[in-house]
C-alpha cells in the first residue's frame, strides 16, 4: 500500500482543554506515519470529540463534517467577552437574566436562527482567517450565517450560569448562541458526532470504514 495511506479508517479523540485541535491531528499522524485529516476542530478551550480520519478516509471528510454535534456547555451570563469564550476580554458586565427571562430568550434560538460568526473563527474574511485578525487587534464586521438549533435544553441554572445541553448542525457556533443570550461560554464539551460517542475515544483504535460507514446510514 502506498506510504500514508495505511491505516485507513476513523480515529476517534477525545480533546482536552488547552492544546488545539490540529495538534491532536500531528500527534496522532506522527505515531500512524498515514495522511490525517479532521471532520471538525474544537476551540483550544473546549473538550470531547474529535473524528480523526486516515489514509484514504480522508478523502470523506466533507461526509463526516456535515454531521449534527451534540455539545454541553455551560454558559455564564454574567458578562459577554470578545470571544464568546472564557480567554477573550471581558465587554460587558451585567446582572443575569431571570428564569422566565432566560427561558424565553432559549425559545428564540431554537430551529434556524441567523447570528454572527465569532471573531475568533476559522472564517476567511478577505483571505485571512478570522482568529488571526483578532489576534493582531483588527477589528472587522463579521458576517452572519443561519445556524440550525434542533434541540436546546436547560439542565440547570444557579448563580447566573447556565448548563446547556444542545443538538446542533454542522457549522453551529455554541459561542455564537452564548453571546446571542447575553454571556459567554465559560465551558463547551462535544459529547457527540452524529453516531459517534465521546465514550467510544480512543486515539490508539481505528475503526475500519467497513465499520463505521454503515453507521452514518442509520442516522438517515
């Protein structure tokens, strides 16, 4: 078999807090030796699942990134920061909202809803990603872009934080829906890729795609 492209198939990770997800992408490509591709990155900040794929499976990437991601979060709504996250600067302060307040505002995000992408993103914008130009201080007008919200539920509130548990589409920003509620992402943890469970990780297994594409036509 030609040199990286063995082993073929899907790697799943679990991410921890702090390094990015690329990095976890060149640790594992640097023990396999194959080509290794991801199906969706994670903020440095967040934890859970990334679908690693090898050798040839790379070749499927788009089928595996437009799969739904179901995420926990816990959102504080005490304050908005720059970055929908917790490493961005602090904008506002502000009192939370009441439970009846809250709930109202979870109703208007659910199903389709139109928002601005985060600044801190991998977005292009005039050829140059998004991140990069926040980083340097520029500032820009971010575009907006229709992200679908299939479920949305409240797990838990005290002391102005949030917990969420949330069912999204591909190219959903969960800081996106915590800045649309008033706060930001003090925590994010993608429990789930379409059929795929953080439970399943595993960094040193690769699922063979005799084995895992059978399972992406039972979510159909």
């Amino acid at each position: 078999m030609p040199k990286g492209l063995d082993p073929t198939g899907v790697i799943l990770a679990d991410k921890p807090a702090g390094p990015s997800s690329f990095s976890i992408v060149a640790r594992v490509r640097s023990r396999t030796g194959a080509k290794t591709g991801h199906a969706g990155t994670l903020d440095p900040f967040a934890t859970g699942l990334l679908i690693l794929l090898s050798g040839r499976a790379t070749s499927l990437q788009d089928r595996f990134m437009k799969l739904d991601k179901r995420y926990v979060t816990e959102v504080d709504l005490r304050g908005r920061t720059a970055t929908g996250d917790p490493e961005g600067e602090v904008l506002d302060e502000h009192e939370p909202p009441a439970d009846a307040e809250l709930e109202r505002a979870l109703a208007g995000l659910r199903g389709e809803v139109e928002l601005s992408i985060p600044a801190a993103s991998a977005v292009k914008i005039q050829g140059e990603r998004a991140y990069r130009l926040h980083r340097q201080g520029v500032v820009v007008e971010m575009p907006t872009r229709v992200m679908r919200v299939h479920e949305l539920e409240l797990v838990s509130y005290t002391d102005g934080i949030a917990r969420l548990d949330l069912l999204v589409g591909s190219g959903t920003y969960v800081r996106a829906l915590a800045d649309a509620l008033g706060g930001h992402c003090a925590m994010l943890r993608r429990v789930e890729i379409g059929p795929f469970r953080v439970e399943e990780a595993d960094e040193l297994r690769v699922l063979p795609l005799e084995e895992a594409l059978p399972r992406l036509a039972e979510i159909r």
